[in-house]
C-alpha cells in the first residue's frame, strides 16, 4: 500500500489542535491499514520519527431525509505521537 494511499486527511479540530501541543498528530486512514503501515506512511511523507500510533474506527451514524433511513460510511482514525522536538508544518497553518 502507497503512503499517500494509507492517509486520506488530516482531522483539525478543537481536540486534535490541543493534542499537537503533546506531538500528537491525527488523521483519517484507510480502514485496511495497519499501525505500521500508518507509521511508515506518516515517516515517509513528513520525514518525522514516529514513537506511538493509536488506531480507532469511528461507526457511521444514521441519518434521515425525510422518511428515508440511511448511514454515513464508517471510517477509522489514527493519531501519531512523534518524537520531542519534532514539528509536521502542514498542520501548523491551521
């Protein structure tokens, strides 16, 4: 599997911008990727060293129009703890 094909996009939100202040990084992956998959697409793509990967998948929830039912996909996430010191710049624009 690609690198640029294991991470889809980074999550920015409130939680995940508190979580870069501890190197903590996260990202939408794709659901058959592994923790070391996602470590050596995260350290080929923003040339960082990865010290911890915590993976979750996030359920798809039910949503109505009008009197039809439906889903939203699932999908899983991944937040990256980097070494001390170390900085990805993509996410400090945000």
């Amino acid at each position: 599997m690609e690198a640029r094909d294991v991470l889809k996009r980074p999550i920015i939100t409130e939680r995940a911008a508190a979580q870069m202040e501890e190197n903590k990084y996260t990202f939408e992956v794709d659901s058959a990727a592994t923790k070391i998959d996602i470590k050596n697409a995260v350290e080929e793509v923003f040339k960082v060293k990865v010290t911890r990967v915590a993976t979750l998948k996030v359920p798809g929830k039910v949503r109505r129009m009008g009197r039809h039912v439906g889903r939203t996909p699932s999908w899983k996430k991944a937040i990256v703890t980097i070494e001390k010191g170390q900085r990805i710049p993509f996410f400090e624009g945000a």
